[in-house]
C-alpha cells in the first residue's frame, strides 16, 4: 500500500498543481493531512485571528494522478479508515464566518463574535469537548474532489468537482462518486472533522490532522454531473449553491436522474417516490456556497440497469 505524506500543501483544487503520487484503479492508498488551520492552532490560548489568514487556511493534501482517467470518467473513493493524527481537535469561533453571525457575502450592520478556541482531547474513540461534555469519534472528510477543468477554485468553496462539501456522509465505509474533468482525475483531500453536526453552524468542527485510507476505482465513461455518494442503505446526491434552496434542488434532480438512469424508474415516477421516501440533509451552511445531501432508501430500489454509474471497473 502506497502512502502520501502531508509535504506540500494547496489551497487550491487545480488541474496547474502537478501531481504528487500516480494509482492505478483498484489501488489502495494512505493520505496524511494537515487539520484546517495548517496546525496553528494547538492551545486554547492560540486565536484564529492572526493565526490563520484567509484565504491561507483549509490545506489539502494531492493532487493524486489516476492512470486511465479521461474527462467524463467516475472517479470512485472507497472509504476504509479515518486515524487522528494528533491526540486532540480544535473548534473555533472565528469573527465574520460561521452560519449566525455576517460574513463576507452575508454582509450585517452588527458586531463580529469574540474569536474563541476550544481544544477537544481525543482518546479511545471519544472527543472530550468539556469535562462534562463526551462526544463519539464520527471521522468524515471535509474536502475532496477532483480537479476542475479549467479553474481554480479554493479549497474553502463546494462545487460540482466536490470540494469543500462538509457532509458527514463522506465517511469510513461508504463510497463517494466524484466527477473526472482532467486527465488523472486530480484528487485532493484534507480538512477532517472528528466529528460534525448537520449545517455545521458555527463554520468549524472538531478539525484534525489526519491519516485516510481509501480504495480507488474508475467508471470509464459514466459521466455525472455532481458528487454522489453510497452507504449500506442509501443512495445520495449532492447538490451546492446559495440559496440554500438552489442547493437542494441541485440535489433532488441529481437524485432524480440517477434514479432514471440507473434504476429504470420512469423520471415522473422517480419524482413522486421521493416525496415519500427522501431524506434531505444540510451538510453546511457556512461556506461560499451551501451544501445539501438528497438520500434515497436502498429498500426501495430494483436491481440496477447493466451501465449503472455505481458499479467501478
């Protein structure tokens, strides 16, 4: 097994970084990286103001190169473990970001929220968040994509490549579905959460140096047109715009097509079934664009049609 040690960090996905390593389908490999702040925040005495300057924060760690991916191709990440790379996590409240306060583009006649850092001790698959305070170590990643064909675009904004999704459904032991542009894919990752509620409100988790480990397949020619991921139950489309409504319907049609496609429902069909049975989560409400996952039960779908997207080569 081949492993990518954190070295040279982006802050970009982009199809000008070269590529660091090169996998074949069907390769398994580790990928270490660095926590959101770059590992500069170590204390509760350490602010995020003056620590981490935007747009300098949210590292990723790539791009890896696979041989045989060509635009239009699935890139698949199968995902086999999620290890801490530190004994502990940092939250913050950074002022001017997070989904209750202005920011940016949320632009508010009122004053910013103190910059305050928490340091969550983790151990034995718990994260201390206080001393009364006991939470479960939840890994997910909370950016990954590929390279977009002719952009870059920052580690800290979501898209149709991926990007900085923050969904907890990108976990150890489900599978994530990842549009190809480029020749190689180019895969980055980075910015893992030890654990995360939905909308990740204040716009920072239990952030975490990390290793990953994940198997890589390809679909050839299996072109989609959004991130898509599977678990043991569902089916999931991923959809990220503002407003947050946009991104929901990004998700659903997603879902709704995918369902045609690879299911054989009639797409009218697909459409009513999913005002029934669909889950819808906020993944994020906190970056440059928000994230929404449309879920669909597995016990409802018939067998896939022979060309289904989710099947890798």
């Amino acid at each position: 097994m081949k492993r990518l040690k954190v070295g040279t960090v982006h802050y970009t996905l982009s199809a000008s970084h070269k590529p660091v390593l090169r996998l074949s389908p069907g390769e398994k490999v580790i990928v270490e990286t660095e926590d959101a702040f770059g590992g500069k925040i170590r204390s509760e005495m350490d602010s995020p103001v003056g620590k981490v300057v935007m747009p300098w924060a949210n590292p990723v760690t790539g791009p890896i190169y696979v041989e045989g991916a060509t635009s239009g191709d699935v890139l698949v990440v199968d995902i086999r473990g999620i290890e801490p790379r530190s004994g502990q996590g940092a939250t913050c409240l950074v002022p001017g970001f997070g989904g209750l306060t202005g920011t940016s583009s949320t632009r508010l006649l009122c004053g910013d929220l103190p910059a305050t850092t928490k340091i969550c001790p983790i151990k034995d698959g718990k994260i201390y968040f206080s001393e009364r305070l006991i939470l479960p170590y939840e890994p997910m990643i909370g950016t990954i994509g590929t390279a977009p064909e002719l952009e870059s675009v920052s580690s800290m904004t979501p898209g149709p490549h991926g990007g900085n999704m923050d969904c907890p459904d990108i976990c150890v032991g489900n599978r994530l579905l990842l549009p190809v542009y480029v020749e190689g894919g180019l895969l980055f990752m980075g910015d893992i959460h030890a654990v995360q509620g939905d909308g990740e409100v204040c716009g920072v988790a239990v952030e975490i140096p990390a290793e990953i480990t994940v198997d890589l397949g390809l679909i050839k020619g299996a072109r989609i047109a959004w991130p898509r991921i599977e678990s043991r139950r569902e089916i999931m489309a991923i959809g990220s715009a503002k407003p947050m409504e946009d991104a929901a319907r990004i998700a659903f049609t997603e879902l709704i097509l995918w369902l045609e496609r690879d299911y054989g429902f009639d797409r009218l069909e697909a459409y009513m079934l999913c005002t029934q049975v669909a889950k819808v989560r906020l993944a994020q409400m906190v970056d440059p664009l928000y994230t929404v996952v449309a879920k669909f039960p597995k016990k409802y779908l018939p067998k896939k049609v022979p060309e289904a997207v989710s099947r890798p080569s």
